[in-house]
C-alpha cells in the first residue's frame, strides 16, 4: 500500500511511462461525476438512491466511503468537524501529487447530493452549483482549497513535466516492503530556486516523531503555519539551524518548504482519514537566512 501511494503521488510512472507519455498524463482525482461527492464520501456509508425510482437497487454499492461515526446529515459538532478534514485531506493530497489534478464542481465548498450515487437523471438542485453555500462556506473550504491550489501553482516542483529521477526527490524510506508500515516521507528538490519541499505522511494511529531535514549552512528554519500548538499562524520566531522534530500524531502530514517565506497562509486544521478516527496534521516551514554573524 504505501510503495503504491508514493507511486500515485509521484505521477504513476507504472503505467505512463512505458508509452514515453508524460506525469501530466495522469489525471488524479478523488472524485468524478459518477458516485459520491467529496462531501458525501465523508458522510455516507451506503448509497441513498430511492429519488432515482428505481428501488435503490441502481448505482454502485462499492462506495469506498466512510461516514465519520454517523450516516447521513447530522448537528453533531464534532462529526461535522471530522468531515471537514477528512474532505481537506484529500485535497491536500490531491494538490501534492504530481500529474494534473482534477476536481468535482461543488466540492470547494463541500456540494451533498444526500447520498445519491447516481444522480445523472436529476435537474435540481441535487446536481445545481449551489452559490449561496460557495458564499457561506468561502472562508472556510473554499478558502482552503484555493490557497492550496496556488501553493501548487507557486511551486513547480509538484507540476514536473517528466518523472521524478533520484535527483528530484529523495525518499526517507527503510521499510518498503514492511506491509505494516504506514509512514513515508520524502523532499523534493529544487536546485534552481532552492525551494525544496518535505513531505512527511503518517497513517497508524499513533504518534511518531518526524525529523525534519537538516537545512543548509546559515539557514534555519522559518515556520509559516504550524496547527500542531494551537492557535498560532507562524509568526516565524521559531527556527532552528539543525534538524528539527516534530512529533506526527496519526495520520499526520508534516509538510515543510525551503527558501523565502510563501505569502499565503494555510488555514489552521486538523484533517483527518478514515475509516479509524486519527488527526492529520498539516505543517508548512519555510528557510531564511540566518541573522546569525559570522
């Protein structure tokens, strides 16, 4: 499972390079127009397709999907709030992976379609762009989305034009052939503007502790957005000239940056995968250079 992960995430070389095609080739998704939205995969175990009139025997029942605790829509505050990450994680993932990604309309602000797996015959709202939603959930899910998409477009080492090659990215990786092991970690590298990219992904259900790369000489660490204590946006007073550890809860995803500080700001969230409940959580650093005299 994880030497298939890291091989999606790296454009799918297996199955496109053979032909001399190209990691743009790979059109990664979560979800398309048939099945679940990104909403209902986090809300939904089984399909709901009694509107369709056909007894509900139509559609898929193979949904991949887990439902947080609770089928179907719910006022439980931390239900919703698990579902919340759940659908941002798999954004993050999306927006990490090399290939072009693609994304279902409605699902930047979190579109139900109430379970329906198989919508295709319904002209309401069901399959309607709902604008009002977009409005009320913009500094939420759109926003996160949306900073995501331009973290991607400003680094273009997460959009290569040809498979990654052992100087592009190096794996911190010992235990490939452990089926046990649900942890990977890797750097992209990018040597012209030394903007290199850690990624580390934790998915037991347990804490591990992540160490972070050693930065290059006179540089530390500037941290942008960090969720992991709470409530602070990176004010990039803390730093470090060495390595750095960070402590990934399950399902984490430590991701760090090299070079200036990036001008966006990520939203401060714990995200979440299933079907076990663990957090995910994302960390952005960035290095500047040290103030330290030589």
């Amino acid at each position: 499972m994880k030497g298939t992960f890291a091989t999606r995430v790296s454009g799918s070389s297996d199955l496109y390079q053979v032909n001399k095609r190209r990691p743009y080739h790979s059109i990664n998704f979560v979800i398309a127009h048939d099945g679940f939205t990104l909403c209902d995969l986090v809300s939904y175990n089984f399909k709901h397709n009694d509107a369709n009139g056909e007894g509900g025997k139509d559609g898929t029942n193979d949904n991949l999907s887990w439902n947080c605790g609770f089928e179907g829509e719910t006022d439980d505050v931390n239900v919703l709030s698990l579902r919340s990450r759940q659908m941002k994680n798999f954004h993050v993932v999306l927006m990490i992976s090399q290939g072009t990604p693609m994304m279902l309309m409605g699902d930047e602000y979190g579109h139900t379609r109430h379970g329906n797996n198989n919508s295709y015959g319904h002209d309401t709202a069901m399959n309607h762009f709902q604008w009002g939603q977009l409005v009320a959930r913009k500094d939420d899910h759109f926003r996160f989305f949306s900073e995501m998409i331009k973290f991607r477009r400003k680094h273009s080492i997460l959009r290569h034009n040809r498979f990654l090659t052992k100087n592009d990215v190096t794996w911190h990786e010992h235990y490939w052939d452990n089926p046990e092991s649900k942890f990977l970690a890797f750097t992209l590298h990018d040597e012209k503007l030394g903007g290199d990219i850690y990624l580390a992904v934790n998915a037991h259900d347990y804490f591990v502790k992540v160490a972070i790369p050693s930065p290059p000489q006179k540089q530390q660490w500037h941290r942008v957005w960090c969720d992991e204590d709470g409530d602070n946006d990176g004010d990039g007073t803390s730093g470090g000239s060495g390595e750095g550890d960070v402590c990934s809860g399950g399902g984490d995803v430590v991701l760090t940056q090299i070079g200036n500080p990036p001008m966006i700001s990520l939203l401060k969230v714990y995200l979440s995968v299933g079907p076990v409940t663990i957090s995910l959580r994302i960390l952005q650093l960035s290095l500047r250079q040290s103030h330290e005299t030589t």
